[in-house]
C-alpha cells in the first residue's frame, strides 16, 4: 500500500479515491484497564463511555431491592395494591450502611410501594401480616407488613404533652410543624407554645421524654408520638405513653392554591381542642386557623370532607364528628371577594 497523493491511495495495485475508504474505529475492550468502558464508533468519531457505577447508583440499587423484597412480600401474603399496609424494617449491616440507605431513599420507597416506611420495633396494636428475615446485599434485613390503621393519624409531626406545673397536672399536645415542612419548632418556640397555651407562667420550665431531658440540640422531630413531661422543676413526673395523640385532631389538604407568607406545605393538622377536653373550636375557629396554617388569612375558604368538593362541612356540622379526618380546604378566586 502506497499514497499516491492528492487523496488517493494504491493497494495491491488498484487505485483507491477518498469516497472509496471508509474508516472505520475500534476498541479492544479485553485489553487490560479497559474493562469498565463502553465503545460506540462511527466514521468521525470513538466514544468511550466509563459505566463504573457511582456510590449514588449503588445506593439506589439497594432501595429498588428493598422495594422488591416488600413487594414479594405483599404478594406472597395474598395482599392487592388497594390493601393499605404499614411496612416496619429494622436492617443490621457493617456501619449501619443498610439502615442510612433506606432513610434516605424514603421518599422513593415510598412512592413505589404506596405504604408508610417505619423502623421497627412493631407497635404491639398492630396486626402483622407476615414477618420475614432475609439477607440484602450481605446485610441482615427484617421486614414486618401490619395492617393499615383506618385512622391516618396527623399529617403533621406532634408530641403529647403532660404537663405537671402550677400545682396541677394536665394534658395536651404541641404540633412540632405545621403546615407539613414549615414551622417547625425548637425548644425555645416549643417552651414559648406551652407558656401560652397552657398557661404555665414558671419561666423555668424543663422537658423530659422519660428520664432524659430534652436539651437545645435535641431533635424535637425525633420525638414525633412521644409523650414529653413539662416540670417546673428538676425531676420528670410519672408518664404515660399512649402512642396516638391525646387530643381531637383533624388533617388538612388544600385543594386549588398554593400557601402564602413564604410556606410551602399543602397538608397540615389542626386539633380540635387543647389542652385535652379544653378550648374547643368552632366552625368559625375552623376556617381561621385553616387560613392561618397556609398563610391565607386574606382569602375566603370552604371546607369540604371529600377532594371531589361534594360534601361541604358547615357550622351545622359538630366539630367533634370530624376527629381523625381530613379537611379539604377550597379557597374562592381572588376575585370572588367576601
């Protein structure tokens, strides 16, 4: 083979132009060092991609194998999708790798299997379905499928409370957000909240959840279902932990606009009364904290029991037959007025 010049070449004695070559690229992949590439070649180019997965693609692996072995699960239980479940997990693995993975992909669990995602242990109320371990990725995984409560218990993350101050004992509740995401409180909002809603006036107040004092630093939204005691002093009272919220509660979902004043939640909960069996509210009282937890005090809102807007709750309605439900809160264009 030969160049002949201007764009020819001569092989085996015949006489070849430019549009009679086509160059063609190749990659030996059984080279070493070169096993993680893919090659892709056309007559211009080679393109080498690296398919080494990254920490973030592995990770998600392990979730969407989580997501398979709950669904196996439900399967082999007999279950449909329409069979509303509460899945409890509790992985053991070097460094806890198992257990960070599934929290952090909760949300995409969650979208797939359409099922809440709690760590164990079962709460003794719920009925299992089935129970099964198993081993994911070299890491010991247990997974628990219970029934799903008919109630839905609040959108919101609460703590009970048991106030033992003023000479007096009592009980209520604090929401530690609300909307969902938004308002979340600290220890010193949280403390703030029961000077004025319980009115306990000892600017000393300590919070205890059991033995252990809640500190500045404290995750509150750890706590979320727990029973804290609120003292004017330096020892805990005697608690109960009853698990559900103590007091009369009803969820929100806004319907047809977003919130104001710089939120971003579109669920909440509002109770019913507080402290227990006190300060009940109104069909009134109702609508204007509804408008308050989305920022849209402003704005004129209808209340309904359904998202399709069919049944409307009206101040005929006892507030009390709404505990445990949720409240779907219509808002009038702003150009309805009041």
């Amino acid at each position: 083979m030969r160049s002949e010049g201007h764009g020819t070449i001569v092989v085996g004695g015949h006489e070849l132009h430019e549009e009679d070559i086509r160059l063609l690229y190749t990659f030996d992949q059984a080279a070493a060092g070169t096993a993680q590439f893919e090659a892709h070649a056309d007559a211009q180019a080679l393109v080498l991609l690296d398919v080494t997965p990254d920490q973030s693609m592995v990770d998600e692996g392990v979730a969407r194998e989580v997501i398979n072995r709950i669904q196996k699960l439900r399967k082999k239980c007999g279950l449909v999708p329409t069979d509303g479940v509460t899945v409890y997990y509790a992985a053991q693995s070097e460094g806890s790798y198992l257990s960070t993975v599934i929290e952090s992909h909760m949300e995409f669990i969650f979208a797939t299997v359409k099922a809440p995602l709690k760590p164990c242990p079962v709460p003794t109320s719920d009925e299992v379905l089935i129970q099964e371990k198993m081993q994911l990725k070299g890491s010991d995984l247990e997974i628990a499928l219970t029934r799903a409560s008919s109630a839905p218990g609040p959108a919101c993350a609460y703590v009970n409370l048991n106030i033992c101050a003023s000479g007096r004992e009592r009980g209520g509740v604090l929401l530690l957000e609300n909307p969902k995401g938004d308002n979340r409180l600290d220890l010193l909002k949280l403390k703030s909240a029961v000077t004025s809603i319980f009115g306990v006036k000892n600017a000393e107040l300590t919070l205890f959840h059991g033995e252990t004092e809640i500190q500045n630093q404290t995750d509150l939204l750890s706590l979320s279902g727990k029973t804290l005691c609120v003292t004017a002093g330096s020892a805990p009272c005697p608690t109960n932990s009853p698990g559900p919220l103590l007091c009369q509660y009803v969820n929100l979902q806004l319907l047809n606009a977003d919130p104001q004043e710089c939120l971003t939640g579109t669920v909440g909960t509002l109770l019913l009364e507080n402290p227990l069996g006190q300060n009940g509210l109104t069909y009134e009282g109702l609508l204007c904290e509804a408008a308050k937890v989305f920022g849209l005090r402003s704005r004129k809102l209808r209340l309904f029991l359904n998202e399709a807007q069919v049944d409307e709750i009206t101040e005929e309605i006892p507030m009390k037959t709404l505990n445990t439900k949720t409240v779907y809160v219509s808002v009038f264009p702003t150009t309805a007025g009041f």
